[in-house]
C-alpha cells in the first residue's frame, strides 16, 4: 500500500513539474514576444529637444520626408551661398558651408564668380545680399533692390 501511494505522489510531482515547466516557457515566450513588440513602437517614437523641452514626435520613412528634406537642402544651399557680407572671412565661411551641400557645379559657380570679381565687388561696395524663399512655390527669379549701402533680394522659391 506504501509503494502504491509512492508510485501516485512520484506520478503527482512529475505532473505538477511538467505543467510548472510548461508555464514558465509560455511565460517567457509571452514576455519576449512583448518586449520586442514594445521596442518596435519605442524605435518608431524620436523625442526632439525645443530648447530644453523634449517634444515626441513618429518615426517616419524616407519616402514620407524626401520632398521636405530635398526642399530644405536646397533651400540650405542658397542660404549660404546667396547671403553675402562685405567680409572676406564671412564669405570664406559660407561658401565652405555651401559647399557640402552641392556638388562640383557648385563649386564651378563660386570660382566663375570669383573670377568675375562678384565678391571683390561686394567688399568694396560695403553691399550686403541676401536671398529669402517663401512657400509659393513660384518660378520668378531674385529681383534686386536698390540702394547704396544694402541690397536684398525679394522673396522667391528656392
């Protein structure tokens, strides 16, 4: 009678083992499954810093921002390139500048101005130029300013 309810209890603990077993892999297979799901989202959520306030913002493709970001280059490009002071370090800087961002027609550009003496010019005039995009859109070009001491250009797509 002993050896029967031995047998019993040995047969009750494998059970209770196996089943005890059973629960923590589905458990840990649960837990893995989450957390990889919850560092999916976490990857698709950037926080951006305004000042000194973290603002959340969505992941987003590159096929979702290449306009924006094409636009912004561009517009990048002829910021540093188009502001000019009468300051020979300032332009050096600049044109440094807009030179990253485009390539050697750029670069063939700036020394066919250089050549002309556009910014020899622009120092010995004292002349500030500057270009400002708006959001138009429309395809009219720069129109300079008159004055003796400053010119700008009026605003235009980039």
């Amino acid at each position: 009678m002993v050896i029967k309810n031995l047998e019993n209890k040995i047969k009750l603990v494998g059970i209770v083992c196996g089943l005890f077993l059973a629960g923590c892999i589905i458990i840990s297979v649960a837990s893995i499954v989450t957390a990889r799901g919850m560092v999916s989202d976490a990857q698709k959520k950037v926080y951006v810093l305004d000042g000194n306030v973290p603002i959340l913002v969505e992941r987003s493709s590159m096929e979702e921002t290449l306009e924006v970001e094409a636009k912004s280059h561009v517009e990048m490009f002829h910021h540093y390139f188009f502001t000019l002071a009468p300051d020979d370090k300032y332009i050096k800087y600049t044109m440094e500048k807009a030179m990253y961002l485009v390539d050697e027609t750029g670069l063939a550009q700036y020394n066919t101005l250089k050549e002309k003496g556009f910014y020899s010019n622009i120092m010995g005039t004292s002349a500030v130029f500057s270009i400002y995009c708006d959001s138009r859109g429309s395809s009219s070009p720069p129109v300079s300013c008159g004055g003796s001491r400053e010119r700008t250009t009026t605003p235009t797509a980039c």
